[in-house]
C-alpha cells in the first residue's frame, strides 16, 4: 500500500480535500460547497478527490480532518450532554462558583448541578486539602437521573492530578463506567476558572464529537478507504481518532492555526505573516520558526472564557470580493498594525480570496502567494505533525526546577504518543519557563510542547 495521505478542511462556503504522498507533493484536490449534513458533505468531498482515478482508494493510508466549520455552533446542538461540574478546592476558590460567568442560557442548557468539595493541590503540588469523596458522591446523588457526564476540575491539577483521579473512581463507584468523565488535567492549562470551563465544554460536547468522527469514518468506508484517522486540534497539530473522541473541546478552533501551517509547509516562510482570506472573514496571523504563534491571551467562544493552546490570530469580517472594496482598507490596516512588531517581514497569502488580496500591503517586505493556497488549510491538515503539552509549576530553585522540567517533558512526550505519535519519532519541540513574580515564594512556569509524525 502507498503512504497517501487525505487531508480535508470544512469551511463556512467550501469543503476542499487534497491527497498527498509521501513527498509531500499534491496528487490531487477538490471542491464542494459546505452544506449539511455532514456525512453526506465529506462523502462527497472525498469521492471528488478520487474521481479522477489519479489516485487509488486503498492507497490512503491516512486521513486527516480540519473540523474548523465542523465544530462552529456545536454549543447551539441539541445533543449536548448534561453535564455535573465537581469543583475540587475548597475551602478556596468559593468566591467564583463553577460557571457563575456563563452565559444563563447555555449553563441552563448544559449544567445538571455544580459543587466545591475539599481538596486540590498547592501550585509545587503539595496537597491543600484533604479530598471530601463522600461530599461528591451526596452531590452525584442529588443529580441522580439527569446526568450524562461529570467534568471534575482540581486546582492545581496538571501538577498534581491525584484528587482529580480519585474522584473519577468515585463516579464509576456511584453511577458506573459507562458515563464519561472529563478531567481537567488532561485538557486545559494551569488557570482554574478558564480551565473548568474547557473541561465542561470538553464533556458537553461528546456527542457532537462522536457524531463529527462516525461522520468521516463512514464516508471514507463509502470511498473504499480504510484509512487511519486523525483530527486537527486547535494548535493546527493532530491527535488520533480515539483521543479526538474524548477530547472535543480540541477541536474547537482548529482553522487558523492548520491553515497557517499548510502556509508555512507551501511557502517555505519560517518567520512571517499570513493572511487567510475566505469568503466571508479574513485572518491575520505570525509564523514564527514555521510555527503558529501561540495565543497567551483567554478566549471567548458562545460568551465562555477558555484558555486552550490556539493560534493568535487577528479576525477581520471581511472576505470575498468586499477584500477588492473598501474592506481592504481594513485588511492593509491590520496588516501594518501586526507587522509593525517585526522587521519588515514577508506575507504568505493563502485562502480561496487569496487573489483579492493587494500586493501593495504596507509594513511587509514581499508578498508570497503559494501556487496551492487555495488548499492550505487541507495541506495543513494533511502535513501536520501529533503533539501534546504539558505544564508544571515548581518553586525557583535548580533542584525543583530540573526536577519539574524532567517530569513536564516526560508527560509531554507520553501525551504526544497517547495522541497518536510514532514513539520512535517523537521528540520535545519546545520549552517555556515563565518567572512568576506574584507569588510569595518566587516560582516558574514550565511548559514542554512534544510532537512526532503519525504512528
């Protein structure tokens, strides 16, 4: 069997998919309009891009899928679960209760009850307090029946997820192995409140998630494909099939960071701008070593603040041919706003508006229009690496230092080959410490970013 790769990007007019091989040249890509559902859409979309007989079903080996219009208005599906938030910090963290700053209608929508019990950690991951399981298994009780998944949140978890662990083995106890469980240690980032609020999403959105996976796995069946699959997370790096299922708050907002790496892997660019135009809205990003530049900076999806490892991005409401009116006046003002903090760099401009981009854009020093841009968020996609991240925080002594750095970079490589990375191949890519002044006690902030090709 060839090592062909699929690579497929759902957008807000146009689903593209290109086949790859294992060169990285384009062997073929198509086009469909964006409509639902979504199975019918990607069957189509995957049988254009083998209709010509260039390239043969069964030499895909593996598909990749950009599930940026895929997840958009997932939180306005009827299938999202109920979901009981277990807040693990008290006697702390009362002031600002579980999703007190939700929306009202979408916690009504999505909540099946909140509670704070005793527990969690300090930030060196010494334990607060000592874990309350009979208070989570009095508050799983009194939600008994309307219950479709339990998202547990301890402070200081990814340091030390022990009472996060400890209170899922309460929840198989109380109401079975059946019903899923989210664990913020496995999804989000050192902050509590924005942290709780991805592991909620992360447990609402199982059934959208699943509908998503079965959705390509079924139109590839269709095609004759049986490929391995993998998704795009919002970083633009992939995690397999399985890990996708459980995760789908990962997918959220996927686009612009794979679209800036299908930018980089087209152009050749390490450091430079990207401009994405769509049809609709216009996205202005940094590549920095080929890399999308990480956003340090919470976001709001459907008025919920979360802080997820996503590209930075500028979005412009501006797409299509109103980039040839006066929207490009707005377009080469952005454009000179954020390459003011570089040097003159170079712009790659990718996206099916590509061409109404000017040439003439001020603070830039060229402007790259890769012959494929059309399908970089496809190619993106399909050249993506797996990754996993992992971060600690630890007091600011050499001793506690290497000690933390040596179990973040374990962690991040162990996240990386549990997302579907080969564990020949992966390595730790990069590695982040932040001096964190704030606290009595001088501490850093270590984060260890690990990535490899597929398995």
């Amino acid at each position: 069997m060839s090592e062909l790769r699929l690579g497929i990007a759902t957008g807000a007019a146009h689903t593209r998919a290109v086949v790859m091989d294992p060169d990285d040249r384009l062997l073929a890509e198509a086009m469909v309009p964006t409509r639902e559902p979504l199975r019918e859409l990607l069957a189509a979309v995957i049988a254009a891009a083998v209709a010509d007989g260039a390239v043969r079903p069964d030499d895909i080996r593996w598909a990749m899928l950009g599930t940026t219009h895929a997840m958009n208005g997932a939180l306005e599906r009827p299938d999202l679960k109920q979901v009981a938030a277990v807040r693990i910090g008290a006697p702390l963290t009362r002031s600002v209760p579980p999703l007190a700053t939700w929306p009202q209608p979408l916690r009504e929508k999505i909540s099946a009850g909140e509670v704070i019990v005793r527990g969690g950690s300090e930030y060196d991951g010494a334990m607060a307090a000592e874990l309350d399981e009979d208070a989570i298994a009095r508050f799983l009780e009194s939600c008994a029946g309307r219950i479709d998944g339990v998202a547990i949140t301890g402070v200081f978890a990814p340091v030390a997820p022990d009472h996060e662990l400890a209170a899922a083995d309460v929840v198989r106890r109380e109401l079975g192995s059946d019903l899923h469980v989210s664990l913020s240690h496995e999804i989000g980032t050192i902050g509590l409140l924005e942290r709780e609020n991805a592991t909620v999403l992360n447990a609402a959105l199982i059934d959208p998630g699943l509908t998503l996976a079965s959705g390509l796995r079924d139109a590839l069946a269709a095609a004759g494909i049986g490929a391995e699959l993998f998704f795009t997370q919002n970083d633009g790096t992939l995690m397999a099939f399985e890990r996708a299922l459980r995760f789908p708050v990962l997918m959220l907002d996927a686009g612009p960071a794979t679209s800036m790496r299908g930018a980089a892997h087209l152009s050749g660019a390490g450091d430079a701008l990207v401009v994405n135009a769509g049809a609709t809205a216009t996205v202005i990003g940094v590549l920095m070593s080929g890399t999308p530049r990480e956003s340090s900076r919470p976001e709001l999806i459907s008025g919920v603040r979360l802080s997820l490892h996503r590209a930075d991005v500028r979005t412009l409401p501006v797409g299509g041919a109103a980039i040839a009116g006066g929207g490009g006046v707005a377009l080469a003002a952005a454009v000179a706003q954020v390459a003011a903090a570089y040097p003159l760099p170079p712009l790659v401009v990718i996206g099916g508006a590509g061409s109404l981009v000017p040439s003439g854009l001020p603070g830039v020093s060229q402007v790259i229009r890769p012959h494929e841009g059309h399908v970089a968020h496809a190619i993106g996609a399909a050249t993506a690496v797996v990754s996993a991240q992992a971060e600690r925080i630890c007091a600011d002594q050499p001793d506690r230092r290497e000690a933390a750095l040596a179990d973040a970079r374990a962690a991040a490589l162990t996240g990386a080959v549990h997302a579907g990375a080969d564990p020949g191949a992966v390595a730790v890519i990069e590695v982040e410490e932040v001096p964190l002044t704030q606290l009595v006690v001088p501490a850093i902030r270590i984060r260890v970013k690990a990535a490899g090709p597929r398995a």
